[in-house]
C-alpha cells in the first residue's frame, strides 16, 4: 500500500534517527560503567533523572507544539538532539568528560524527543487516512525494530573498533539526516493558532491528561502502556550492569543479546495488521498484552556464561514479538480515538507520563538492586508486570474496527 512520498519521507527521517539511537543503545550507561566507573545506583539515576527532568521541562511543549507547524518543530528538535549528544564526543576527546555532563545531555535530548514525537505524530495524523493509520504505525514499528537488531551489535563492533563514544557520535550525525528528511516533505502542514486575545492559563497544560483520562478506552491503554513501560525499562540499567559488570559480558556480545531478539519485533510488526484481519484488533490486542508481561519473569533465571546470554536472547525475542504485535495496534487505536486538534498534547501529555514513570521506577530499581541484588530487583520487575494486563480496556470500549479497517 502506497502512503504517499510524505509519508515516504517522515518515515525515512524517523528510520535514520532510529538506527542512530540503536547503534548508540546502551552508550551511556556503558560509557559510565567503564570509563567514569560510575555505581549500579548512580546507571540508573542517570537512567531516571534524564527520564524525569526531561519529562518536567517537555510538559509546556504540549501546548506550544500544538500551535505551531509541525515541521519546523520537527527540524528544531533534530538539531538540538543533534548538538546535545554532540557535545559528549567533544568533550570526551578533550578529557572534560563528567557524570555531570551526561545528565545534562539526557535531559535536553528527552525534552526534545518528546517534543519531537508529539509533533510528528500530529502531523501523522495529518498526513494518513485514518484507516491507514495502522499500516503507517506497522511499518514504524517494523522500522524500530530493524534498528534494535542491527544498531546495537553494530555498535557494540564500533565501541569495540573506535572507543566508547564513536556510536554517540554516530547519534548525533543521525539527528541532522532526520532534519533534511523531514525538511524535504511537501505540501500542507497542520497547527491549532491560539487566540492571541487569550491568556494561556495553566489549566491548558493539562488538557492533554484531560482528554485522555475522559476517554474510558484511552485512560487503560495509558496506565497500562507507562506501566509496562515502566516496569521494562526500569531493568534496563541493571542488565547492564548485571551484564557488563558482574558477568564480564563484552560489549559486542551485549549488543547481539538485545539486537538479535528486535528481529521479532519486525516479524510482530509484520503480522499485526494481518492478524487483526483476521481475528480483530481487540482479541489481539489482548492476547499479545498479555504476552508481553508474561516473558519478562523468564529474565530472572540469568546467569553467567553462555547459556545465561542465551536465556537474555529467548525471553527478549519472545517479549520483543509481542511488542511488535501490540504497539502498532495501540498507536493507531491511540491516535483515531484523538481529535487533531488535541493530538499534540495527547502524545505530550503520554510521553511526559510514561517518562516520569520510567524515571521513578529506575530509581526504584536501583535501591531495590542496591539493598538486595540487580537479579533479585530484575525478579521483581517480572513479578508485578504479571498484573498488568488487567488494565487493557475491555470489548466495549474498545472502537474495535474489525476486518474493514485492518489493512495487510
């Protein structure tokens, strides 16, 4: 199906950013580990605090985003991710490098991610047909997960080859590719100009959250996406320390562990708008919620050696296809459920969320992993996402299309 050299280009442009994030995966915490010898704690609190301050300061994006042209915002944002992770190469080299540092860069490339996202998925909105929307978010989904499996062994052989922060520069050279890209799309743009005679009051930063917690169908897919979400990425920086530090794991090995298992991700993506041609999209979505927070327990019987690689690469795989299953399908019931005019700061207002509860529970995580063991603080993670799937929304209010509006 053919969406148009528009969306050929928001596509490319979200592809090449994306390959830059994943050949980067795992760079910080990497670099922290092993060059500012950083604590288990101090990974995820640079994890988190990124994560929270970023949140904080993107929360008056919503509306701004809102009322302008998306584009522009687009481009602004790919330039300042450009010169923020720019900047660590560059002080690297002249051996100023610092923990400092590091957070900084974490909160200027969130704040303008979300803001980034927000606007790009406005004008997704904007530039799809709603019955389309599925496919375009599959083809995302399928691109995002292409990249997890070719970035992180690509950039595990780089770090290997050039040193710690050559992938962080890779990064941010894909951030001005993203900027041309969405610099050569043409036609309409889309924004909600505000009344100049009227004051913005603080209420309006709110609005997002408003309309989602309105929306019966909207509010369990947000609590169940940031706590998924949540749980998820809160073990991130304790893989990486139970990996890199405890197990002795090299660099490229580490990479394949979280790149070999994105190639589900594709084939879930792939299959998503087939199998809800099939089956409908809420039994999907159902069955592969649930699936997704089943596979994340099978994390707590790692171990040293290869076999415990290979338990990271099955559980991951297995966890990975679900996702490429359910996140597309999600997205496109997200984004139909939402005015244009709201869609900004619906997407501001879910990525601000999903971040601060990221930012939380990683610091949660690394008490737990500080008092009793990364593993054991894993273990748990796995435990409380069996729950999860109770907050999905139900049949009935779910805007379940069935078979007319899936698309293979």
């Amino acid at each position: 199906m053919k969406l148009g050299s528009g969306f050929g280009w928001l596509w490319s442009a979200y592809a090449v950013s994306t390959y830059g994030t994943w050949i980067a995966f795992g760079a910080f915490p990497l670099i922290a580990v092993r060059v500012l010898h950083s604590s288990a704690f101090e990974v995820s609190l640079l994890e988190a605090a990124g994560l929270a301050v970023a949140a904080v300061v993107a929360v008056p994006l919503g509306p701004w985003v809102e009322q302008r042209s998306k584009r522009p915002v687009m481009i602004a944002m790919d330039l300042v991710r450009f010169l923020a992770m720019a900047s660590v190469p560059v002080a690297y080299l002249l051996g100023l490098l610092s923990y400092g540092q590091l957070l900084v860069v974490s909160v200027v490339s969130g704040a303008a991610s979300i803001a980034f996202t927000a606007a790009s998925g406005a004008y997704l909105k904007h530039l799809v047909r709603s019955d389309h929307l599925l496919t375009a978010n599959a083809r995302f989904e399928g691109t995002n997960w292409v990249a997890t499996a070719a970035g992180p062994p690509l950039g595990g052989a780089l770090i290997g080859l050039l040193g710690p922060v050559v992938t962080i520069t890779a990064d941010s050279l894909s951030y001005l590719l993203s900027a041309l890209g969405v610099g050569r799309i043409r036609g309409g743009d889309v924004a909600a100009p505000r009344d100049p005679a009227t004051r913005r009051r603080g209420a309006d930063l709110l609005r997002g959250w408003r309309f989602i917690l309105h929306d019966r169908a909207l509010r369990c897919l947000f609590l169940n996406s940031i706590l998924v979400s949540g749980l998820i990425m809160a073990t991130v920086p304790l893989l990486a320390v139970l990996l890199l530090g405890a197990y002795h794991v090299p660099a490229w090995q580490y990479g394949l562990a979280f790149g070999i298992p994105a190639l589900g991700g594709f084939v879930g993506a792939r299959v998503s708008a087939r199998l809800v041609k099939r089956y409908g999209r809420h039994r999907v979505m159902t069955v592969s919620g649930w699936l997704r927070s089943l596979f994340p327990l099978g994390l707590a019987f790692i171990h040293p050696g290869i076999t415990g690689l290979l338990t990271v690469i099955v559980v991951e795989a297995l966890l990975i296809t679900c996702m490429g299953i359910f996140n597309p399908i999600y997205a496109a019931e997200r984004l139909q459920r939402t005015p244009a005019d709201h869609a900004a700061q619906v997407l501001t207002a879910w990525s601000v969320s999903s971040k601060l509860v990221q930012a939380t529970l990683m610091v949660i995580w690394g008490i737990l992993a500080t008092l009793t063991s990364p593993l054991a603080a894993i273990t748990i993670s796995g435990v409380l996402l069996l729950a999860t799937p109770l907050l999905l929304p139900g049949r009935t209010h779910s805007s379940d299309p069935g078979v007319s509006n899936a698309v293979a």
